[in-house]
C-alpha cells in the first residue's frame, strides 16, 4: 500500500480542496427551495466518480432524489464491497448562530482540531465522510492497488428518511450485489481513540397538531374561557416523562432489551469524562433517565424528545392572540426489538388520550427505521480493527451508537448483507447544529485507514 499512501501524501490539498467545493452546494433535502442544488450536487458527484476511474457511472433518478451509482469490478472471484453515502445535508437554521455562512466552508484550528477543522453544514455529515470513500478509492485505482471490486450508492435523501432509496434498492438487487456494505455517517470516541460502531438505535419521527378555536381569538376576550392549544401541547408533552425521566407511553419498554451487568461493565470501559462533557456543551450537569450512565442513556435506550414546537404569534412586538393551532416535532430513538411502527402507533393512542376536551389532535407519521446491532466477530470487522491499528497504532473499540441510520436494517432485509461502520467524525462535530464541522485531521486519517480495509478484507476471506 506505499504507493496509496504516496499518492495520498502527494493530493492533500487537492483533497482539501475539492470537498470545500462540494461543500459549497446547498443539498438541503428537507427544503424544496434547494432542489436544484441538490439534483447538481448529484451531478457534481457522478461527474466526480468518472474522473476517479470508475465504471458505469450512473445519475439515477427516483421518485424524489437521485441516487448516485459507480463501479469498478476487477473480478467475480475477488469480493466486492459496496459503499453507502449521502449527499443531502439538514437544514442550516438558525443561520445567525453560525460564525460564517454555512455554505461558505473556512478552515480555522480549535482546541480539539489545533491542525484546523472544516466548518460548513454538511461537512461531517455526511459529504466530508463520504468523500473520504471517493478520495480513498481514487487512490487505490491511481496507484493500482485497489485489491477487490468496489460499488459506490450515494443518495440524496437520507436526511428524510430515505424513501426512494429503499425502492431503489429492491429494484436493483442484482447491480448491487456485494459481500459486505461500508458506511461512513457515524463517529468515533476521540482522535486518540478509534472505535467502531456496532449498534444503531431506531426512530420514530412524527408531528401533532393541537387545535382549539376555528380561529385565533384575542387574549382579553377569550383568555380563560377557551383552551390555549400552546398551553395544552406544552402540558401533553410534559406528562410523556415521569420525575425519572422514563417515558410515560403504556407499552413503551415491553420489548426493551435489557443489558446484562457483564455487558453494561464492558461498555463502560470505553473512556468518557463527565467534566469535559459537561464543558463541551457548556451545562451545569447532564440529564435523563434514572439507573442509567450518560454513555447508556444515550446507546442502549431508548428516549422521546421534541425537536420542534410552534404555535400562535412569534414575531415582533405583542399581538395578544390565544391561537388555533399548536405544533410540535417529536422524535422517539429506539434500541433492539422495539419495532418502529409499533412505538408510532402507541404514541398515537397514548397522545389522542391524554387529549383533554376542547381540542383536537393529530399525529402525522414522518419516517422511522430499525435499530440494529452488528457482531464483532466477522471478517470485516477483523479487517476494519486492523484498519485502525494501522493508521492510529491501537485497535479500535467497538462501540454503541445512539444515532440512527434506518437503511442499514432495509440493506439487511433486502440485499441479506450486513453494514460496516466505519465512521470518523466525533461527538463535538456539531452535526445537524450551526458550526457543524469536521476536523483536517479525521478528514484525512479516514482517507489513509479506508484503503487498509480494502486490503485486510480481501486477504481475510481469501482466507477463510
């Protein structure tokens, strides 16, 4: 691998400098305003590919979204790995909380990136990981070193839930035939600390609507008589916790998997600081359920939270209004055998019942996914352990995640394959928050261990 790592060594800059470009088109899924910047990041990235050497390079277009394909099979007797990304980033709001446009990529040292850090939206999540996959595999191909075939599926829906890929995927099972599906839109415990990722909490994410009056009414007149739909909303969500922060939803933990006292002890053992927690978000303490750590709380269980809530006037000045209408966006993370579609639908019965008389409630399903837990004992996993020990000189921890990525449960169901997570980033990289970021350092050091993979995989089940 010395002329991978040469040719790496030698296009830093240029790596640098074509993921800022990148960076630079707002692909913001969520907000129809963007579509066409999203349809030309899609074309930005195919255009990319094929400049790579990569064959049948392919916009394919879906019902929303495309999903952008590349291959470089060198032969049916060598495995194949298949690379999973997004191109599609969230919304930026609130703009003014950013120290720089968030479509405007700087470049500037911080006291956890002292070699500089990216800062733009989407710069960790998921462009800047993900380029890490194109720029590794331009590599293996400039140096002829690339040791197994290699398929590439970048889509452009993923922060909406991915609908349109999974119908793409169960159209073109044959294309994307593979011995193993590598993803990078996860993290690791510190740049001193490589882990990977082996479980994914699920997601039920849905919206409710409260409606009161036909109308908004003025304060004086009907404040009193009438019930305030914003009153009421904040009550409802209030009651979905008790005093220990356990959700309240009847049913809600029945099918919850409890983790032994052995297990909770190992995972316990991966470093983690509530001081420097606490300082990095700038909190007095941390929060949430009772008899459990805050690396549990936030892996092996599940949690309810709101995510939006608007209602009546917010603009300047005073209009004293009681109003129709109230709103709020509730996400419920969920771990191992809870299934999605059956958390939504207790929340539906257990939130239209704590509904007092004189308003109406309605709740809109958006998209929800599969909590997953992948074994340690594989043969990627083997090849990605001594990926890490290559470049950081330590093996890797195998860690839980308390973030959700549903198509890796869809990948498994429709294509029988397991993930790989290989992810980068870390906790402080402000994903989905303004100054999200994403360090010189992780950019890179992914673009050095990716290549290792490649070649640990392919001489481990030649071996098998």
């Amino acid at each position: 691998m010395k002329a991978t790592a040469a040719y790496i060594s030698e296009n830093k800059e240029r790596f640098l400098n074509e993921l800022l470009d990148l960076l630079r088109i707002p692909s913001v899924s969520a907000d129809p305003a963007y579509s066409n910047d999203v349809n030309r990041t899609a074309d930005h990235i195919a255009e990319h590919l094929k400049f790579i050497g990569l064959d049948k390079v392919e916009v394919c277009q879906t019902a929303g979204y495309p999903v952008v394909y590349g291959e470089k099979i060198l032969s049916d007797k060598l495995p194949t790995v298949l690379v999973y990304g997004h191109y599609d980033v969230q919304p930026a709001d609130p703009i003014d909380l950013w120290h720089a446009p968030p479509f405007e990529p700087v470049v500037k040292k911080t006291e956890i990136h002292p070699e500089g850090a990216i800062f733009a939206r989407g710069a960790c999540d998921d462009k800047g990981q993900m380029f890490m996959h194109v720029k590794a595999v331009e590599a293996l191909l400039k140096s002829n070193e690339l040791p197994c075939n290699v398929k590439l599926m970048i889509e452009g829906e993923e922060e909406v839930g991915s609908e349109n890929l999974a119908i793409f995927v169960t159209q073109n099972k044959e294309r994307l035939k593979a011995d193993i599906i590598l993803v990078s839109d996860t993290g690791m415990i510190a740049n001193d600390c490589p882990s990977i990722t082996t479980g994914l909490r699920g997601l039920s994410y849905l919206e409710v609507e409260v409606t009161g009056p036909n109308r908004d009414l003025h304060s004086g007149l009907y404040g009193g008589c009438v019930a305030n739909p914003i009153n009421i909303l904040a009550q409802m969500i209030s009651s979905l916790h008790d005093e220990n922060n356990h959700i309240t939803i009847p049913g809600f933990y029945d099918k919850v998997e409890e983790l032994s006292k052995e297990e909770r002890a190992e995972m316990a053992k991966a470093p983690f600081s509530h001081d420097a927690y606490c300082k990095a978000l700038d909190l007095t303490d941390v929060h949430g359920e009772t008899g459990y750590s805050t690396p549990e709380r936030g892996s092996i269980r599940p949690t309810l939270d709101v995510n939006g809530i608007w209602g009546g006037y917010t603009g300047e000045g005073a209009k004293t209004v009681i109003p129709s209408k109230a709103y709020a966006k509730i996400s419920m993370r969920l771990v191992p055998n809870q299934v999605s579609d059956e958390i939504t639908e207790l929340f539906t019965k257990h939130f239209n019942s704590i509904a007092p008389k004189g308003v109406r409630v309605k709740v809109t399903p958006h998209h929800g996914g599969e909590a997953v837990v992948t074994p340690i004992d594989s043969i990627a996993y083997k090849a990605a352990s001594k990926a890490y020990e290559q470049t950081f000189g330590k093996p890797a921890i195998p860690v839980r995640s308390g973030g959700s990525i549903p198509i890796v449960a869809m990948f498994e169901k429709e294509l029988g394959l397991k993930t790989l997570l290989m992810g980068f980033g870390l906790d402080s990289d402000a994903i989905h928050s303004p100054n999200e970021h994403y360090g010189l350092f992780n950019y890179y050091r992914g673009i050095e261990t990716i290549p290792y993979f490649y070649k640990y995989y392919t001489e481990l089940m030649a071996n098998q």
